[in-house]
C-alpha cells in the first residue's frame, strides 16, 4: 500500500495502516502550525524533522497544510514559502533552490478515477511534481499532478499549471499558458536601465 502512494497505481487511501501513519504525520503539522512566532528555532527544527528534504535557509510561513505534513516534499536551498501553502503531498513534491510561493499556492499531487464506478468507491492515485529552482509562484496559483516546471519560472497569480513548462517563462492563466520568455533584458533593473521590462502585469 505504501509502495502504491508512489507507482501511479490506482490504491484505496483508507486503509487502517495509511491511516494510522497519516494520523502521526498530521500531529506534527499541528504542533508546527501552532508555534509561536518568536520560537523560530523549534519551528525550524520540526520543519526539518517533516519534510522528506529541507535544504539550507528554508522558510515555510504557517500556517502550512499537508496531506503527510511534508513527508513526501523535498525541498532545496532557501525555498520560501508564505502563508497557505498546501501541499497535497500523497507522492514526492520536488522544489529547487531559491523557489518562491506567494499566499495560498497549492501543490496537488492526489487524483481520483475518472471512471465513476472506480471514483465512488473513493480510489485514488497520484503522480509526483517538480519544480525548478529560482521559481516563483504568484499568490493563489496551483499546479496540478504530473507537472514538470523548469528553472526561472514565473507563474501569476492565480493561474492553474496543467502541463509542464519549460525553463524561463512567464505562464499565467486558467489553463496556464506561456506569456513570454525571460529575456536578458528582464534584469535591466540591476544594470541601472530602465524598469520598463519589469512591467508585465503578472
């Protein structure tokens, strides 16, 4: 069954063994949701403890949501995640390093049938995402199981990724789609230039 969570195989989620497991993974998401904002040490640490990988200067915002509270998210160096993350983490989520969520970003790696016979007996399956480094997701954005996201991705807010994305675009929209290529130029800002290529709305 454990195994399962991780094949693409449809499985039935409800099992005493899966559930008992999840029931200890959800503990430790509640006691991370609860520490105060002055114990950042405790919070660090039980991050670590969580995620199935947590790189260097990682920052995760609570409150944070996860199907196993991390145990299937990997995470590079300084990814930093705002508030409302929700990793529906029923199979690996792969992060790069220097990625960015804004407010209420969703990872959703858990499908269902759809064959309703298979649905109403409330099977599941998942397929993994991951992510590039240097990413950043714009507030409210979700992107959907299966997905592959290259590196320097921008994703604007609210957009839905269905499909994968290559490296260095902007995609925003529902489905999402490809605005344009991260050019050089983007980065004019740092050269004293003008800001005129940092304008696209996303």
């Amino acid at each position: 069954m454990f195994e399962q969570l991780h094949t693409g195989e449809i499985y039935d989620p409800v099992t005493p063994e899966l559930a008992a497991f999840q029931q200890s993974c959800l503990e430790l998401l509640h006691t991370f949701n609860q520490i105060l904002p002055s114990q950042m040490d405790r919070r660090n640490a039980l991050m670590h403890q969580m995620l199935a990988d947590c790189g260097e200067g990682c920052y995760i915002e609570p409150p944070f949501y996860a199907n196993f509270a991390g145990r299937h998210v990997h995470f590079g160096d300084y990814v930093y995640a705002n508030f409302n993350l929700t990793c529906v983490d029923d199979t690996h989520i792969y992060v790069g390093d220097h990625t960015m969520f804004g407010p209420g970003v969703q990872l959703v790696t858990a499908t269902h049938p759809i064959d309703p016979a298979l649905r109403e007996k409330g099977l599941q399956y998942n397929k993994p995402i991951r992510i590039g480094r240097n990413c950043w997701f714009g507030a409210g954005a979700i992107v959907l199981p299966g997905v592959t996201i290259g590196d320097n991705v921008v994703v604007g807010a609210g957009s839905i990724v269905t499909k994968d994305l290559p490296d260095n675009v902007v995609a925003v929209g529902n489905p999402c789609r490809i605005l344009r290529k991260i050019e050089p130029e983007t980065h004019a800002e740092f050269t004293g230039s003008s800001h005129e290529a940092e304008r696209t709305v996303i």
